[in-house]
C-alpha cells in the first residue's frame, strides 16, 4: 500500500466466479499476491437460494481430476450425481410403435470405461465455489472484494516487459442495493429466481442498474498497480472491451429454455439423462443432485424470427407446457423450481485472449457458447487452471515470460474447438428427426448417435490435445504448426504410446513400493507448483536396467543438470521445481527401497529416507492389478522418463539416456 | 432445568473419548437430550501435541464402516495410512543366514481380500475425535463440559422402571490447572508428552492432582437428574465403581514399551506392519500417516518380577536402545518423537456391565487389554455403536426396556471374546521363538503366523457375531444359549447363507435401478435410527416371483402389519422406523420402476416416486459387477427378505411370504 488509493498487487483478478477462484487457487497456492475483485455482491452461497446462485454445473470428469489435484475432487465426487447412461428417446418414423409416441431408441454409455477414474457428474455451482474458497482460504488470506466495479484500465505500453507495475486500473466501490436481483423479475410474484439478466435474450442490464445506484450514494473508488489482470468477468467482459478483443462467431435462431426441478412424474427415465427428440420440438434432462433435474427445453411457440422475442412470453409455466408436449404421453409437473432461464444459442470466440500477455481474459469473458452441453463452467476452470501456474512461475522470477504465451496458444485452440463441438452438437439437437432416409434436412438416428459419442469424450474433457509449444515437445504437424517451441527437442512418443505428448497423464493405479498400498498414478500429482520427472525404470531386477537407472540418476545428480541448476532459492512454498517419481515393473516383494538410487528416494537428516516416491506396477491385495506399464505401452525392458507439467499435461517423453534433451528443456523454461 | 444447580437429561456420558462421543453421535442424530462431562479440561485436538493427544489408533475396518455409515468413513479413509501387508522377521535357528541376523520369514494380508471393501488403516486418535464432534454439532447442541468431576451416583431402585430420571449424579466444577500434564513428566527437559499417566505401571495420579487443586479453587457442585448415565471414563472408571462392577482377570508379568516416532533407519520394511521376533526381544511396527510409526517394544531390562518397576528406568531413549538391540544389524533413530509409554500387559473384564439397565458401562471402562492388537478405541467405539440406537428407541418411548438387555449380552460376549483373543495375541508376541522343533516352550513359526491370520480377522472386527436375543433370531446352540428371545421366530439362514444372522450385513456392489449408479449397500445404509427390510425380489421379470413381490407388499401395506402398526408418531427426526429396499436380479434396462408394487419406491405429492429404494444386481458400466445374489448365496428365483438393525447387524432372514414372522418379530420389541 503506497498511499491510502493506491494498492500493488502481482495479480489483480476480475470476476471471482469459477474461473477466476480457480485461478486464485494456484496463485494461493504458490504464495503469489493477489486481489479478487467483483462488481456484485451476491457471492454464491449454497445456503442461499437466490438466482444464479443455484446455477447448477456439470462437472467434467477432468474437472473432477483437478478437482483431486487440488485435494477436493473426492468430496465433489461423492457429493455430486453421477451420470453413467443416457437414454434416446424418439418419436419418429423410424418408430415400430404408434406415431408420436416416445420411445426408448437407444443407451449410450455417459463415459467410456476406461477414460478415467472419474465419470460426468452434476452439483451446484454454488458447491463448487465453496470448495474453492475453502482452498484458497486455507493456502491464502486473499479474500474477494465485492461490490467493486473496473472503471478504467491502462497498459504502460514502456513497462510490459519489466515487472514495475505495467497494469493500472480504477476500482469503483459500490453501495449494496437491497434487492440486486429481484428487479430484473417483475412478471414472477413471488419469483422464481431466473437467469435472464445473464441471457442473450435481454441486454446486459447489470451495469445500468448498478450505474443508476452507484450515482446516488457511491462515489469512493480506489487506484490498483498490477504486474497482471485477468478478466474473468463472464459473459459481458469489461476487461474484454478494456483491451479490444471482440467477439467473433454466430448467433443461431433456436431457442432453448431451462428448468431446474423436482420432477412429479410417470416418465420413466427422468434419472438418467435423456436426450428427446420428438416431433413436438427436443428435450434434454439432466439429473441432478437432491431429487432435482434440470430440462432443456426447445422453445417453439414463439416469434419464430427469434430477433425481437418477447422474453415476458416465456416463463416456468410455458416451459413446463412445451415439456409435457414433448415427453407426451408422459406427464410432469413439481411442486419445487429453484430457477429457470431462456436463451438463443450462441457460440463466439474472442478475438484476443491477451495484451501484451499482461493482461488476460478467461472463461465465459473470451467464449461463449450453449449451456446444453454443460461446459461453460468447466472450460472457464480450465482456463484458468492452464494460466495459473505459468504466472506464478514467471511473477516469482523462476519462468521466462515466453511460458505465458503458451496460454493464448493452448486455451485459444481449446475455445475453437469447444465452439465447432458446441455448433454441431446444437444443430443435432435443435433440428428436428429425419423422417426417413431420404429426408436430408432430418438428423438421422446414426449421425445423432455418432455426434453424441464423440462429443461426449470431447465433453468429458479427456480430449485435449495441446499444440506443440516451448512446454509440449511432440512434433509439428500442418495442423498445429507454432513457432515457439524448443529447437530439437522432440519428445520419443513410441517410448509409451499411450501417455500421449499434449495431454494430461493417464492414470492407473500403482503401488508403493514401501508399503504396498495402491495409489491412482493421479493421486499422487497434487497440484502444488511442482513439474514431475516420472522414471519408468522398467525392471530393476535386470541388472542392465538398474544400471541404466543407475546412470541417470548419476546424471540427474551432476551439478549441470536442471535439477541442480535451476532452484527455487529461499522459497518456502516450494523445495524444488522437480518431484522424481519412479515406477519400475519388477516384483515388489523381491526389491528393496534402499537398492534403487539415492535421487528416487531422497535423505532427509530429519526424515529419514522418502518412502512416498517409489512405486511399483504389481498386483495389489485388493485392487487387482494396474497393468500400468502394458496400460501406457511401456517396454519394461527398455522404461522411459515422462516430463509432467505442475497441470498434469505430459510435455516431454525420452530415453533414461536423454538427460541432456531434459536440460535443454528446462532451461528454455526457466530464468537462469 | 429446575432450579440453579439441578439439570433433568436423558442421558449422561461421563467420558468424553471415542466411546462417549459414539454414543453421542446417535443420541445426536435420535434428538436424545443428552449431557457429556469429562473431568480434564483437554479436548482432544488434532493441532496441539499434548500426551495421549496424539495417541494413534489402528482403525478396524468395521470402525471404518460404521464412520461411513456416520458419512466420513471416507474422508477418515483417505486422511489414514492403510497397512496392507504384515511382514514377519524373525531370529532363529532355522534361519539359513548366520545366526541372530533378522531375515524375513513371511509376509502375510493385513486383511483377506473380500472381507470389506476398507482394511485396516492408523489414524491420530485426534482426528478420530474431530469428525465424530463434528458430526455431533451438525446434529445437536450436545456440548462436552470440561472440569466435572462426578462426586456421588444413586439409582432411586423404586424408580428403575419408570421415566422418572431414576438416577441422580453429583459433579463437581474444578477450576482449569495450568499445565495437567507436564507435571507428570519432571524426566524430561523439554518433555515428550508420554502416557504413564494412564499406564497400569503407576497409580492414577490424575485423581489426586485434580484433588489437589480443587482444594485451592473450585468448590461448585451441580446435580444432575438422568434417566440413563453411561460411564465411558476409562481404565480408572469411576462409574465402575459406583456400581460394583469389579475388573476380573489376568495382569501378566510382560512389559513393553511403546514410541512414536518418525524413524530415520536402513531397516527396509519400517512402512510395512512388521512382527519382529529377535532373540534379543520382540517388537511391532505401526506405520501410521505423517511419515510417523509406532513401535510396540519388548522390554527386557527391567526388574523381572515386574511388580515393583521404576518407571524412570524407561524412557524414549531406553526404549530406542531395546529397538536397537532387536532390529540388528539395521539401525534407528529419530528426531521426531511424539509420545512414548510403557504398560504391562493385563486382560480384565467387569463383573458387571450395568446396573438396573439404568447406568451402563462401556469401553475401557469394562475391558482393559493389551493395546498391541490395536482394538481397544475401536471395540470402545463399538460398545457404544450398540448401545446408542438402542437407548433412543426406549427413551423416544418406543421400544421396550428389554431392549437394552441385548447390550449386555453383545458387549460382555464382545468382550470376552476380545480378552481371549489378547491373551493369546500377547503372548505369543512376548515369547521366545522356538529354537527347533523339540522346543516345546517356544513359539513355533506355524503356530505364530495361524494366530497372526486368525487374529487378523478378529481384529478386523469382521468376526463380530452375536448371540440369539430378542433381536437375533438364529437358533440356539449350546454355547449361545440365551432366555431373551422371541419364541418361535427362526431367521431361515438357508435363504442367504452368506448374510449370517448375528453378524454385520457383508456388502456387495449393486446398481440404483433408476440411474444405473453403483453403491456399495452398506453405504445405502446409514445410520439414521431406521431398520432395514431388505427385499430380494429374485428375478423380478418372472411372473410368478412378480406376484410374490406384490403379495408381499400387498400385506406389508395392510393395517395389521408392523409397517402401519408401529410408527414414530410426530417424531420429526423420524418418518418411519423401517426403510424398505428392494434388490432384484433382472436385467437392469428391462425393467421400469413403476411397474414393481409402489411400496417399493413410495410416492410424495411434493417430491414424485422415490427413485432411491429399489436396486438391481446387475453389471455397472465402470467398476464391473457386483454379483449380490451370488455372494450372498440366494437364489435368483425364490429371493428373501432381511431385516438389518440400525446398526447394520442382521436380525432375520424369511421368505417373501413370512410377514407373520416379521409382525412377531417387531412386536417383541416396539411398544404397541
């Protein structure tokens, strides 16, 4: 604090919903100074039951996986639905039965076995942001400002390079209005709170109404000097406009409505999730923690220009009609709605995703797209997952600012393809049955089949597949042709075919080598700051292999390597940018701990020797066995060293021999 | 509350460790009012490293299961270490290396596979404490009032019968003593916390110190009137007392030590569960979470008459040294060292486990053991698991009195189970090893490793199974003959032969017929206060096992039957004292909810049909199948009915057709 308006911070947040708390999670993490800050003043609480506050989420399976990075996943998990099937239903030619009656078409699996540990679930947001505060809080005394709006921002074009501060911005403090939301639903008495404010639908009438207040009673504001701003502010980004980015793509005619409730009703398949196409218009039925479901609903019966849709004419009432003609002859009513919402369909990508990679913007504030295939609130998180860590790294010193542009790289490419996915995926489900097969306007059943598969992986998550950058080291392809990279370093990818160069680590389960336990290889990647080097050391019982292990550890140990050279001094969140994490193949019971090299199981004058970094590919007692070598296509006779990155995406694989490309590697990373 | 000093509750805890906070959970969850006291004034607090503050336990894996049927079995779980193997090392004659060097002999499942789906894990007794205070809290305001020390105790006998609070206790306020438990340990500058205090090697010093000071200070009594008191104070019970219960049994002459500490050491298996059995001694290794282990040591360098020991021949580095001496070649030591004791080993259980059904005891409070088989806070626990729900339903005025006899005949049988199985555990730990096989007074390596896997098994808590009694129905056998029970009522074991009546319900994966999620069913029940009537309905697809279902519902709906005759009326904790779930055996997809009789999955005009009651033994798409039927050894076309206690024990096996049976059943024990 410089004087008594002006406030330095490394990074000043904008927006602290999940994107922007998930950010805030590594920063707290890794000790870098950071303030959060938030027009409203509504955080979301699952105590309250207020608009979008019950805004409730799919959860990505991988989301679930950095979730448990971060210590949580399982309470999420445990707290969360499970979807494991969904159901097709028709009406349609196709149909054996009477036209117009629903029927089971299809089951599809909700995701591949075998993808991950976890599978797609649905909870709160509200939930969610919980778990996320509660980290932050435990690793952190950053708390988020409320009742703060950006009024302007400037970049010192001068100092982008240097770490002096090159971000100002003024922060506006606002007076709490009493009813921030209840004004925006004057049809409902008593409301059922809704998520029109927030729609495309309606203008963004957020920033009038708090201008309007804000004029008689709040004129306070306050100067902040940032090293970085992320704007994670949504949908209606002011950061966004702050650094011209614009939001390119199309807006589609269809029309879709969405209600949140405890379903009364004789349809049979209202836990699973179902999608319906009937000829009455498209439904989809999402299952929800506590009784409750959430329906998307095609909405036909209005203006069918879409352009000047009176949004009076939509509310839970027509919603719940338009269901039940739907789901016909099935019927539905409840006696419980937490929330309802309508919207047009979408789908736009921002032009720029950074200034000067000084200023960034993340989740819904750079792409927008349908809520329906339930990924706005992952892909946010993602984002922002991918950047926090590079900006710890690079604010702490320890990182060349190039590592920042491998965010524009990485979350840009992701955007596009979440758009495509989202368009082909609406288009499917807004249009309506094919009646036969020569019907080309029709969706057929097959594509309709095709489509929700792929776009199930795509949506779990598990599809991402990073561009080669300074920190992914597979080859160039036409596709996804950069140019900051590291020259020569090209990771071995046919070393483990199935731990693919881009994306995150595959997990399978392995044991301790010290005291048999089986663990999830994921389980033991928390998300702390750190990179791994996982040694695949294949069978050490070989006396050829436990040299060659031998050798690399003598390597690793050489005062020239990375691990010698590049530490983080005097820090106290971090030890080491580098964990060693060994997993070999031979017997467990016919290997000792002690007999591996020194560097797999490091000394500690006070602790004795480190019994948590070796593990073993073996059968367990209880948990049958991991198979983890066959699993990713490791020759045991042979091994290979993996590079994982602090967010468990796989940047490097080479031969126990390839220190020097490692070195390499690392120090394009790291500052000398 | 009637006048100042005078308090009415229904029940008073005296003791609040792990066996007064259990009772305290179920008297939470019932709405029970409920009084907890301890004399000391320290909680038990996982932050601070105070004396037995840190006393680490073995977690049974049945103590695993009841947490999770409490809802944080899985978070103890995962915070615990697992110890999944046990390795034995031995120093003998028959060892092929030269003599007196430790080779290991054998290694041996810490539980079989199959018994549960959790083993046996360690855990800070501490943290034990905060979930079970926790879970408390979320339920009640139950309080633990520190610094009273009971002073008087009568039970009005002309009252026993009565709910007229017929007994009636005197508690003293003492002021909080500065330092409780340093002045135990003048040994050590600066002291490791150490827990002689409580050890059968010295006196109860705790009695007088607090004595001492109250003297000075404290001088404020309070009286409170109960209808029941449950003495859970301990070793040095006070309750036991009052009531003339009178500890029965052995006091052996062998000492041994105990140390934790994180061990800094070239012995290879210190993260394995070891029995080291050395010429120069025995010893047990614990390894527990936080890098720490705990050491069981043989103590052999004292007076070996035992009787007049001085304690401060033994200490942490006494201890180290006989760890040292048995260990060899292999070297330990620390710098960490959290708690140490010495104990000698005594197997004692009271004359009497209640008086008048009206004041009970449980815990260390009525059975005192050697705590090397790790069993003593988890069958305290259990003690109490039993007795909670129990006293619930006899104060909520709903089940009668003689209820609360099968308390006495599960524990004390429990109990002296527990003492004959430490009996042999010890001293086949405190023996010598065989030196041949003409050896009569050694320990022969067969003998030890049988025990050891027997023994696991007990330990595991697994082997837990009750007599008959008004609420287990099996037949009498000459060791279990009992008086109390219903006459005539026979659980048919040969419907389920592996769901054995008297033990807890074994657990099998199976899939919510509405959403095809996988559970384990125990974790479909927890404790709540309900009994379970579990249906197999067989293969529900078949018309005449379909007919049987609604015959059997048709007359669990009639008026006459236990379902509508006994109801906990304007309970609001409790809408019915029985859940029914249903698990059949058809295929998943081929069946709909609604076609099984409604019972099954009742309706509510406010939330639809229950989708949460009616399972399926089918293949899950992720983690494979469950095969209930098979495992649980009923066949698919004849089915049967269980009831399951709220504890989860079973009570009764029938067929479909035996709801007489089951009226009769609950008519013995529900008040009309």
């Amino acid at each position: 604090m410089q004087s008594e308006d002006v406030f330095k911070v490394d990074v000043l947040i904008i927006g602290a919903g999940p994107s922007g708390l998930m950010l805030a999670t590594w920063l707290a993490r890794m000790g870098v100074k950071t303030h959060i800050v938030d027009k409203r003043f509504d955080r979301i609480n699952s105590g309250r039951a207020i608009g979008h506050l019950i805004w409730i989420k799919n959860i990505m399976l991988t989301s679930t996986q950095i979730f448990d990075s971060l210590g949580f996943g399982q309470d999420i998990w445990r707290e969360a639905n499970h979807m494991l099937e969904i159901r097709v239903l028709l009406t349609a030619s196709e149909n054996p039965n009477e036209e117009n009656e629903l029927y089971r078409s299809d089951r599809i699996v909700d995701t591949m076995p075998g993808v991950s540990r976890f599978q797609q679930a649905t909870l709160h947001q509200a939930r969610i942001e919980d778990y996320l505060f509660r980290y932050i809080e435990k690793f952190s005394d950053i708390k988020v400002e409320h009742g703060r709006e950006p009024e302007s921002l400037a970049i010192d074009a001068e100092k982008v390079e240097t770490d002096d501060y090159p971000v100002s911005i003024t922060l506006r403090h606002l007076p709490k209005p009493a009813t921030e939301f209840e004004t925006l639903d004057d049809t409902q008495k008593p409301a059922i709170p809704n998520g029109l404010y927030r729609s495309n639908l309606v203008a963004d009438t957020t920033a009038g109404l708090l201008q309007s207040t804000q004029e008689v009673q709040g004129t306070r504001t306050e100067k902040i000097l940032a090293k970085y701003v992320v704007g994670c502010d949504g949908a209606h980004s002011w950061t966004r406009r702050q650094i011209g980015s614009v939001m390119e793509g199309e807006q589609t005619d269809y029309i879709w409505g969405v209600l949140d409730i405890i379903p009364i009703t004789d349809f049979p398949d209202v836990r699973y999730r179902c999608a319906i196409h009937s000829t009455s218009g498209s439904m989809m039925i999402i299952p929800r923690e506590n009784k409750f479901v959430r329906l998307y609903i095609q909405v036909t019966e209005v203006d069918e220009h879409g352009k000047a849709i009176d949004r009076f004419k939509i509310g839970p009432e027509t919603l719940l009609q338009a269901a039940n003609k739907i789901l016909a002859p099935y019927k539905m009513s409840y006696q419980h709605c937490h929330w309802w919402t309508a919207y047009r369909i979408g789908q736009r990508v921002g032009s720029k995703f950074s200034a000067h990679e000084r200023v960034f913007l993340a989740g819904d504030a750079v792409h927008t797209h349908s809520p329906k295939a339930g990924q706005g609130m992952n892909i946010s998180m993602h984002d922002t997952y991918n950047l926090g860590w590079k900006l710890a790294y690079v604010i702490k010193g320890w990182a060349n600012r190039s590592l920042l542009k491998t965010y524009v790289i990485e979350r840009r490419q992701i955007a596009k393809e979440l758009i495509e996915f989202d368009q082909r995926f609406s288009r499917l489900f807004s249009g309506r049955p094919a009646k036969d097969i020569m019907d080309k306007e029709g969706i057929d059943l097959k594509t309709f089949k095709q489509v929700f598969e792929k776009g199930n992986l795509f949506a779990s998550g598990c599809a991402v597949d990073y561009a080669p950058s300074l920190i992914i080291t597979k080859p160039h392809t036409a596709q996804n042709a950069t140019s900051s990279r590291v020259p020569g370093v090209i990771g071995k990818q046919a070393l483990a075919p199935n731990i693919p160069i881009g994306m995150r680590i595959p997990s399978h389960k392995v044991l301790n080598q010290s005291d048999a336990r089986p663990w999830h290889l994921q389980e033991r990647l928390p998300s702390n700051g750190t990179w791994r080097v996982i040694v695949f050391g294949g069978d050490v019982l070989n006396p050829v292999q436990l040299a060659r292990c031998a050798a690399f550890a003598k390597a690793l140990s050489s005062p020239d390597s990375f691990v010698n050279r590049y530490k983080p001094k005097g820090d106290e969140r971090l030890s080491s940018f580098y964990e060693i994490i060994t997993i070999h193949s031979s017997a467990r019971e016919k290997v000792d701990l002690l007999t591996l090299p020194d560097i797999f199981h490091p000394y500690s004058p006070e602790y004795g020797w480190d019994y948590e970094k070796v593990y073993v590919d073996d059968v367990s007692y209880h948990e049958g066995h991991g198979q983890a070598y066959a699993n990713y296509g490791i020759d045991p006779s042979r091994g290979c060293v993996v590079i994982v990155r602090p967010d468990q995406y796989v940047s490097w694989i080479g031969e126990l021999e390839d220190v020097d490309d490692m070195n390499r590697f690392f120090a394009s990373i790291f500052t000398p």
